[in-house]
C-alpha cells in the first residue's frame, strides 16, 4: 500500500506543477493583453481629446481655477 501511495503523490505533485505552470502562463497573458488594451485606451483618448492646439489655447488663456462651493 505505502508503495501505491508513494508512486500517486509524485503523479500528483507533477500534474500539479504542470497545472501551476499553466496557470502561471495564463496569469502572464492577462497581464500582458490587460497592459497593451490600458495603453491603447489612454492613446486613444489623447487623440480624441483637445489635441495639441486646443492644450496651447488653453495654457494661452491663463485662467485661474474657479472654486466652487456645494452645499448639502
């Protein structure tokens, strides 16, 4: 019986190490496509944005900021 249970624990410590290396895989993956989308999504909104003209319009105006008061 010892022998038997000997010989199950190493197949289960290598479909272990074989499932923890898939997950670890996976996990890099997510990773790396949840970097490269955040990238694309802040690209994309400086070129939807005011553009380089609009930012030169605004630091022309020099206008300081307006403080507002909210009441509850």
């Amino acid at each position: 019986m010892r022998t038997t249970l000997i010989r199950l624990r190493k197949h289960l410590r290598t479909a272990l190490q074989i499932q923890k290396d898939v997950i670890a895989y996976n996990v890099a993956a997510l990773h790396f496509i949840r970097r490269k989308n955040d990238s694309e999504r802040i690209v994309q909104f400086y070129e939807e944005g005011i553009g380089e003209e609009g930012m030169k319009a605004n630091i022309a105006v020099d206008k300081k900021r307006k403080r507002i008061n909210l009441e509850a």
